[in-house]
C-alpha cells in the first residue's frame, strides 16, 4: 500500500506564505482520498505548495504555476538547499535593508531565489505583488518572527527531489496525466465567497471564461480515469460551472490574506472531487 497522505509531525510545512494557501485543507486529505493508490501527481496552482507537501507522492510529481519567479524559486531550492541557505544568512530583517533587497536584481539563480524567499518572510502578509514593470513593490511587514527556518528550507528541497517543475498555463498539465493520477486543483478564485461580487486582486489573473477552461481540464481528467480534487469559492457561479455529477463538498475556513481594511473571518469554500463516490 502507498503512503497517499502524511500526519502529525511527519508533514513537511510550506516553507513560503502564500494568499489561498490550502494548509486549513491538510485535515481533511485523508477522508477525501480514502484508500485510493493513486500513480502520479499533478498540482498546476502550486502556489505555497501545502496540499504537495502533506500528500508527499511516493511517485513522480508534476509541479507548476503560472508565477514563473515562484517556481524558479523551488527549481533553485530543490536544487541548491545549502548555497540559498547561505545567502540568506547575510540578509537582516530590518526596513532599510528589505528596501535594498527588494531594490536588487540578481543574475544568478541562487541569489535570486534567497531574495524571494526573504521577500516572502518579511513583505506585509507575504504577500506577491508586481508594478507594471513587473518589479516586485509589496511594502515592509515588521514582521518579528525569524525569516530563517533552514529546516523548513531542507525539508521542503528534500521533498521537491522527486518533482518537475515549470511554468506555464495551467492547462499544460494535461500533457502528462495518465489515468490513476491524481491531479489537485486549486485556481484563484474568480468570484468572492458567499456574495455575487468580484475578488478585486483575482478577476484579472482567473476570469470566469478560466474557469471554464478549468472545468474542460476536469472533463478531460475523468474521460481517461484519473482522479482530480477541485477547491474553490462557495458561490453559485462556480457550483454551475462545475456541476459535473461529481462529489462537492461545503466547507467552512478561516480567510487569512487581506490588505488593511479587508474582511477576516469564515468563509465557505468548495470541494468537487470524483475520489468519493
């Protein structure tokens, strides 16, 4: 029997912040997953990478997202652990020297992946943002905590070992999957929870006609027999889209990420999946 899902202190934490993290996900896996022995996996919203990291497929994994500096970013972890580590020891987490890094370009891979990671760490809510010169302009976060964690920095490297990662659209995961492969999906979301309105950050980088194209994916998923784990907003728009005779589920979660004058608190997500029947 494959390992499909780790617990307790055996999960590997995501070493970078990230808006839509699926970390409230992790508890339910096992009861979503079950007993199914799946073959490979596929995640095209990378992202902080959490679902990835609790699953810890025990074959190949098919890694991407369409933020090209993030996957760079784990290409270069996975790869050189200890020269990023190294790097990021000479950084200090105070205003003036976030303003400098965050000011730099670096060349070469190794560099320019321990500034991302620092960004992540110390930006204001860990927040990805770029100007229209594509330069990253999230402000400072005071944030007290250690932007250090080597461990998190190991363990996750350790974990990409065995994955492909690479940049793109999200439909290009289409091209490996193979029938028993599991394919977890988690978009922007296009529309806001619980209302009829728009996520003001999120309708340009996932329109709904996205959304749509995300659900032929699906379609394409079932028709060659994989399985696929769908997570989105509770809303009416996407429960349309996405009707597809399969499993949703209502969840309720804590809505983490959100500038000065956002909204925290519950809100309701859904689950479409065809691994309950």
């Amino acid at each position: 029997m494959r390992v499909l899902y780790m617990t307790g202190e055996n999960i590997v934490k995501p070493c970078l912040r990230w808006a839509g993290g699926k970390n409230w996900l992790i508890k339910y896996l096992p009861q979503i997953i079950g007993d199914i022995a799946f073959d490979n996996y596929h995640e095209p919203f990378l992202g902080g990478a959490s679902v990835f990291l609790s699953i810890k497929p025990s074959q190949q994994a098919f890694l991407s997202d369409l933020n090209e500096d993030l996957i760079k970013t784990y290409i270069a972890l996975r790869d050189y652990p200890y020269d990023i580590i190294k790097v990021l020891c000479t950084y200090c987490n105070d205003k003036d020297s976030y303003y400098k890094i965050r000011s730099e370009h670096p060349q070469d891979e190794i560099t320019r992946a321990a500034r991302f990671i620092y960004l992540n760490q110390t930006s204001f809510n860990g927040i990805y943002r770029v100007n229209l010169k594509g330069e990253y302009n999230v402000p400072y976060g005071f944030r007290e905590k250690e932007f250090l964690n080597e461990k998190s920095l190991l363990d996750v490297s350790n974990a990409l070992q065995n994955a492909i990662l690479r940049y793109g659209d999200f439909d290009l995961v289409r091209q490996n999957i193979k029938p028993n492969d599991l394919v977890f999906l988690d978009p922007p979301y296009t529309v806001s929870h619980n209302n009829n309105g728009f996520i003001k950050y999120n309708q340009k980088i996932f329109s709904l006609e996205d959304q749509i194209r995300l659900n032929s994916l699906i379609q394409y998923i079932k028709k060659i027999g994989a399985y696929y784990i769908l997570t989105n907003a509770a809303h009416e728009t996407i429960k349309k889209i996405f009707n597809n005779g399969d499993w949703c589920i209502e969840l309720n979660r804590a809505s983490l990420i959100g500038g000065i004058n956002a909204k925290r608190g519950q809100t309701k997500e859904y689950i479409f999946t065809n691994l309950i029947k």
